[in-house]
C-alpha cells in the first residue's frame, strides 16, 4: 500500500471523520474562510504534523495563558479598537506556535514586537489584525517588526504596509 492509497481511504471512508479527526489532532487547519471539507486545498498542516513527517520532536502547545497574553494586546480593551474580529481563536494560536518555533522566537520578543508595531502604527485602523500580523501571504510582519527592533536604523513605515 502506497501513502496516496492510504490517504484515498481516508477521504473516503465514512467511518473516518475527516477532517475532524486531523483537526482534533491538531494536525490540519483550515487555512481559508470559504470552508468547504471537500478540497484538501482548503486545509494546511499545522506545526505538529511537520514535525511528524520530518521526523522532529514536536513541541508541546503553548499554554492558554500564553497565548491569550498575545491574542489580548489586539483587543479593544488593549488599543481601543478591535483587531481580532477576523481572527479565530485556534487559527491564530496554531500560526503563532509555528511561527516560534519556526524562527526560534520567545513570547516576551513577539510580545515587545506587538507592542513596537502598535507604538508606531500612524493609524490602528489600518492596522494588521492578529493574525495577520503573525503570518498574511507567506509573508509575515512579526517577523520584520522584529529585525527592525534589532536594527532601529531600519525603520518600516507601517502605514506603507497595510
């Protein structure tokens, strides 16, 4: 049996709950808003299945405490305007995760890059949303908020950005 033989039997036993099965896993998640179980073009795989299949220790998730430390700073509470409308829960904490351990960044680091980006964003308006900022395109944000509080003298003009 090949792993294209495999995969054929899991989309189409009925018995096998796909894709809630891998999404309970933590091992898919859809990674487009016009939803549809059909098309394995609607899913991506999450930091726990890479690790899987390269063979890697995966990390456990990260604590619930953690992650809403991050998921608040775009709360209306936090910046008086509401940038998580847009951005599930369990989305944002799956691209997160990955995005820490892809780029070996702590918390406290996203935490201050969250604040930096807000600090110097002309208008929160046309701000990035939470997950966005994390990951929107293959190209993240986070990530050159980051390098510029590195190196200062590289400053990014947020409002050019979004």
């Amino acid at each position: 049996m090949t792993y294209e033989e495999l995969g054929m039997i899991i989309l189409k036993s009925k018995k096998f709950k796909f894709p809630k099965t891998l999404i309970d896993e933590n091992l898919i998640m859809y990674s487009t808003t016009n939803i549809t179980d059909e098309s394995l073009d609607n899913f991506e795989l999450t930091g726990k299945a890479i690790a899987i299949l390269n063979g890697k220790e995966y990390k456990k998730e990260m604590s619930q405490e953690d992650f809403e430390s991050y998921y608040n700073k775009f709360t209306i509470n936090h910046l008086g305007i509401n940038k998580v409308a847009f951005s599930p829960k369990q989305k944002v904490k799956t691209k997160l995760q990955t995005f820490m351990q892809k780029y070996k960044v702590d918390l406290p680091t996203i935490l201050e890059a969250v604040d930096h980006y807000h600090r110097n964003c002309q208008n929160l308006q046309y701000s990035y949303d939470a997950q966005y900022f994390i990951e929107k395109n293959g190209g993240s944000l986070l990530l050159d908020v980051i390098a510029e509080m590195k190196n200062p003298s590289q400053l990014i003009s947020y409002n050019k950005i979004v």
